[in-house]
C-alpha cells in the first residue's frame, strides 16, 4: 500500500525519538542495576521494552505504507544520578507526547487512521503509564526524601 508521504515522513521522525527514547531507558536502567537500586532498574527495563515496541509498530507502519524506515536516533540525555536520569526521561517523555500529539493530528488531516490509532495508543502508553509514573517518582523523592527513596528502591 503506499501511504502519505508526509505521513510516511513524520513516522520516520517518530521512529528517531522511539529509538532515543529506548536506548536513554537502556543506559538509565543498566545504571540503576550497577547501583543495586534493583526495583527502579526493573521498571526502566520495562519501560525500555515499550519504547522498543512503540519503534517497531512505527517501523511496520512505514514499511506497510511503501516507506524505508529511518533507523537514525534523536539524541540522549544520560543522568548522572537517580534525581537527574528520572528528570531526563521525564522530560524525553513530554517530548514524545508533544510528538504523538501532532503527528496524529496530521494522520487525521491525511485520513490515515490506522496510523492515527497507534500513535494513540503510544500516547496513552506515553501519558498513563510513562509519564505519570516518573512524575511520581520525583514526588515521592520530595516527599520522603532522596535516601528514603533510594532505600526503598533497594
């Protein structure tokens, strides 16, 4: 089938910071693991596989609308520490939401809806799941302290 190609276009843009998105959660979670912090590692390990499995639904998408995907990553941010690894996946995952929003508008625009309804899916993966969780993180980090939430995390 041959599909948009301002729809092919930006999906390949999207597959960049799908691609980012699971290799910042590979490094941030190889990290936590080194630091024992063995819960917070299994989670980023988790959230590392969804962003893995958002690339490859966009990446069947292209390929089903007659495209070549682009396999180039956006760039990652790597913490330092827990307060700045959860800070720079938050603020990847706005990012991505800012993304999501805009290309499903354009899929709509182009009448595109399958493509529109992953790219739904991938924002409420995105927003539900994602993000509110690592908001949560840093409230709780605020709320019970840094060492009380690296303890608990042990």
């Amino acid at each position: 089938m041959r599909g948009n190609p301002e729809v092919i276009d930006y999906l390949n843009m999207l597959i960049g910071g799908e691609l980012a998105a699971r290799d910042q959660y590979l490094i941030h979670s190889l990290m936590y693991e080194d630091w024992g912090l063995s819960k917070i590692f299994e989670r980023i390990n988790h959230e590392m596989q969804e962003e893995a499995s958002h690339a490859d639904a966009i990446i069947r998408r292209v390929l089903f609308l007659g495209g070549t995907p682009n396999m180039h990553r956006e760039n990652i941010h790597v913490g330092e520490d827990v307060v700045s690894c959860l800070k720079a996946d938050l603020a990847l995952e706005y990012h991505v939401r800012e993304k999501l929003v805009t290309g499903i508008k354009l899929c709509e625009d182009k009448g595109d809806y399958i493509s529109r309804d992953i790219l739904r899916q991938q924002l409420s993966d995105t927003e539900e799941d994602h993000t509110y969780w690592l908001e949560k993180q840093l409230r709780l980090i605020e709320l019970m302290g840094l060492q009380n939430y690296i303890q608990a995390q042990i």
